[in-house]
C-alpha cells in the first residue's frame, strides 16, 4: 500500500485539505507584497539640486524662488529641470533670456537634493540620497533581497526535509517578521540591504512549505487544481501591495504594514497539520497517525487506526524513505536527465526573469504606478483560470512554449511602439504580464510532472534555485535603461523567446502515466491507463 492509498481512503480532497489551504492564506498573500515591495519602496520621485545655501547674499537675495532655479539650474529638452546637474555660479543673466544655457558650466550637485513628495512621503532614495549617479543603488537592494530568497531556497529545502514542513515554517513566520519589522527601523544603507537579505532568505521557508504542504495532504487528481487555486493568494496580496502602498506612502510604515499580517499567520499555524507523508518517512508512526485519524473524522470518513495498524503504516514509511535515498547529483548522472535539468533550467530562468521583469517595470505606459501595479495583479486571476483550461486542452509543452512565446512578442511590439500610443502600450503590457503569469502557473505543473518521482523534489528545488537566479537579475536588467531606453525590453524578450523555444524540446505529460524512476526517463515514456 501506498501513502496514496490511504488518501484515497480519508479523501484526499475534502474540508480538510480546503482548510489547510485556507490556514495558508495569509502567509501566502504576504509573499508578492515583499518580492514586489521594491516598486514603491525604491520609487524615485523627481528631484533637483538645492540651491538654498546660494541665497546669501547680493543680487539673488532679491530673486525671486522661479528666478532663483532659472539662474541656478539648467533646463532639459523637454522644459524641465535637470536632475543631477547646476551652474557652477548662477547666471544672471538668463533672465533676459538672452543667452543660451546650454554652453553654460554645470557642476553636480553641491548641497543635496529637493524631493517632490506629492506621491511619496519618503522612499529609500530620499532617505539616503540614492539618486543620480547613486540611482542604482535604489533597485540594488531588491537584487539582494532576491539574493536572500535564493539562497533561502536551498537552505530551506535541506530544513524543510530534515526538520519537517511545520516546523520549518514557523521559523519562516518568525524569521521575516523580526527581519521584515527590522528593516524598517534601519538608519543606513547598508544595514537596510543586510536586513532585506535576510528577510528574503526567511521568507523563501514561508513559499516552500506552503506549497509542500498543500500538495502533500492532497490526492493526485486535485493536485493541479489546488496549485492553480492556492496560487490566487498570490494575486489577492498582489493587488493589496497596489492599495496598501497608495494609503501609505511612507518606506518604512509600508516594509510594517505588509509585514504586519504574519502576525495572524503565527496565530494559526498551531491549527496547521504536519505532513503526513515526512512523518512516515521519518518513522514519526504514531504521529503520522494521529494527523491521519484527524484527517478522516474532518472529512466525515471512517478513521484508518481501525483498519491500518501501526505496522502498516511503518511499511509505507520504509518505501517512501527508499524512494528519498537521491541527491541533486542523480540530475545528471544520466544523459536524459541531463537533457531534462538542463532545459527546465533554462525555462524556468526564463520564466521568472520574464515575469519579474515585466512586474518591476510600472512605469512608462501613461497609468500611475498604483493603477498599474493594480492591473498588472488582477490580470494574474483570469490568466491561471484560462491556462488551467488550456493545461488540459492542448497540453503543458505547447502551453510552456506558447505563453512564453506570447509574452516576447508583447515585449517586442511595445518595443516598436510609439510612446505617444500610452493606451495600447498599456493594453500591450497587461496582455503580456498575464501571459508571464501563466507560464509561471504553467512551470509549477510541467516541472512536477516530468521529474520522476525518486527526484521529483530535488528537482523542483534545483528549478527554484534557478527562477530565483533570474529574479535577482531582473531589476539589475532593468538599470540598463540609462545605457539604451529599450535595452532591457530587448534583453527580456530575447529571453522569453529563447526560453519558449527550448519548451519545445520537452515530452508532454497530458495523459502520460507520471514517472516514477530515473529508468523511465532514460526509455521510452510510458503510455497512461487511457492509452495515450
């Protein structure tokens, strides 16, 4: 008998398993609100140099403050005030009119800057200063937040095995939150930037458990379902980032606010289940059949201790820890699997840089960024409705392939598309972010599927390490706007096609029987009970 087995009996998916995902709600909806955070939090707002310190004495005492900027800083192309730059001693006279300011001396500014803080009360460019020829730091510290998480991926999937998911994900709660409450308090850079790691490495625990512990109460049929429906947590606190950061519009009280909910989670992980499953793999018998018991009389079923006894259930331990005795090393001990890693690798970077990349840029389409933010959010909920139809209809490899494909394309044709066209841009832009987000959908199914079962977990926690890696460079592609406008639009799309492309090269899985063995990856892949 297998663990399945015993699922099929106390019903694998019943108010029980609809419980658990419910429990796991709130941490979940934390997730996008820190991996996107740095939207709002490192938003640069429009600045000039200060000029006060050149009001001591003489004529410009008597100037007016619009007299004072026109003879004090330079003018832009478009009418606007320059930046980064000032005279290097005000030029009086300008305000004749009567001379060209652009042959004019400029040095950097002397004395700091003057912020506009109509949209923002403060973010970390205005605490710190992180503009001009420090602007990059700014989008640098979600590249080390991304760090954090992906280094927490690893770090977690070892903890997640050894110490159990419940466990290891109150560690995560407790982590991000004293992590998380920190960082808003941070009075430098640098220990903001250590604090965001940590955070990121702490949260990783709440993404890997939640999930594993979703899939693993849930019998096979409804896997799929529960991680297309599980997933919508992500959007709901997706959109409330949108809200949250256009009621609070200061850096620090916005890290609090959406840090803030963990306290709940803390509160109802008590009611939250171990696994089952890593209970009889690690001989926790009696344990694994106390949650087992618990399980049957939440689903009105008979409970299994009258039918299985403790012996059985150690049996079913045993084969499951045989089926664990694997490592990341058997991903490429075999020409097949080689192949396998090496292409869900590159989807899987693919995929995430895409969808980052598109997520971190909401600036550009002629919407405020709450508005956009907000739209980029809410098209995530039809976007895994419609896949999970589609996921059935035509098959996971075409659907990998294709919404990637799809997404390029989007970020191709805004290449080309003028900016005075904000509107169709912006309709563009939504089209390809719910295109990203099904191909992410997409990965999560695809990828458990193909692994075979021996490895399946080290093969998704390779895969995350490798969407992690493209996440942390994400905003680091998106600087290289200052080198070329359209680059890092040219670079994401050449990523997503590439990646689409390569999908292309993996076996479908609709109705193939799941494998179970590196054996039945290296032959030929068996047909499902229905003889397709």
């Amino acid at each position: 008998m297998k663990f399945e087995d015993i699922l099929e009996e106390i019903n694998g998916f019943g108010p029980f398993q609809i419980a658990i995902i419910v429990l796991l709600c709130a941490p979940r909806i934390v997730l996008p609100c820190h991996f996107l955070l740095n939207n709002f939090i490192a938003a640069l707002p429009p600045h000039r140099c200060d000029i006060s310190t050149l009001g001591d004495g003489g004529l410009f005492r008597n100037l007016t403050s619009e007299q004072r900027l026109t003879v004090s800083l330079p003018v832009r192309d478009d009418g606007g005030l320059k930046s980064c730059e000032m005279f290097a001693e005000p030029q009086l006279q300008l305000l004749t009119n009567s001379s060209d300011s652009a042959d004019l001396p400029t040095v950097q500014c002397q004395s700091g800057w003057v912020y506009d803080n109509s949209t923002f009360t403060s973010t970390l460019a205005t605490e710190w200063d992180l503009v001009c020829d420090r602007k990059s730091l700014a989008q640098t510290t979600g590249t080390i937040f991304f760090f954090g998480v992906m280094i927490g991926a690893v770090v977690f999937g070892f903890l997640c095995d050894k110490y159990g998911r419940k466990n290891t994900l109150l560690v995560s709660y407790i982590m991000t939150i004293v992590f998380g409450f920190s960082s808003a308090f941070a009075n430098s850079y640098v220990l903001f930037a250590v604090l965001r790691f940590l955070t990121g490495f702490g949260i990783t625990g709440i993404s890997i458990n939640s999930i594993v512990l979703s899939i693993e109460w849930v019998d096979t049929d409804h896997r799929s379902f529960i991680g297309v429906i599980g997933s919508l947590s992500w959007s709901v606190g997706n959109m409330l980032l949108a809200g949250f950061a256009f009621l609070v519009n200061d850096w620090r009280t916005l890290i609090m606010t959406v840090t803030a909910s963990l306290g709940f989670a803390v509160l109802t992980w008590w009611w939250i289940p171990e696994s089952a499953r890593w209970l009889l793999v690690n001989g926790k018998v009696e344990r694994a059949q106390f949650y087992l018991d618990k399980c049957a009389t939440f689903n009105k079923r008979k409970k299994m201790s009258s039918k299985l006894k403790l012996e059985t259930l150690s049996n079913i331990g045993i084969q499951e820890k045989q089926d664990k005795n694997y490592s990341y090393l058997d991903l490429i001990k075999t020409p097949k699997m080689r192949r396998l890693t090496l292409l869900t690798g590159i989807v899987w970077y693919g995929v995430a840089s895409t969808y980052y990349g598109i997520s971190l840029n909401i600036s550009g389409f002629g919407l405020n960024m709450y508005l956009t933010h907000f739209i980029y959010a809410a098209i995530e909920v039809p976007a895994k409705l419609t896949i999970y139809c589609f996921l059935n209809m035509v098959g996971r490899r075409k659907c990998q392939a294709g919404t990637l494909l799809l997404t390029g394309l989007c970020i191709a044709i805004n290449i080309f598309l003028p900016q005075g066209l904000w509107h169709v841009r912006a309709v563009v832009a939504v089209v390809g972010k719910g295109l990203s987000e099904a191909s992410f959908t997409t990965a999560f199914l695809y990828t458990t599927e193909l692994y075979p079962t021996v490895v399946r977990q080290n093969g998704l926690g390779y895969t995350s390490f490798t969407s992690r890696l493209g996440v942390s460079v994400a905003p680091l592609i998106l600087l290289l706007e200052d080198v070329w406008t359209v680059l890092p639009q040219i670079i994401i799309c050449s990523v997503a096609v590439v990646s689409g492309l390569l999908a292309l090269l993996l076996p479908e899985t609709l109705n193939v029987r799941l494998p179970e063995t590196i054996d039945d990856i290296e032959k030929p892949r068996s047909q499902g009970p229905n003889g397709v």
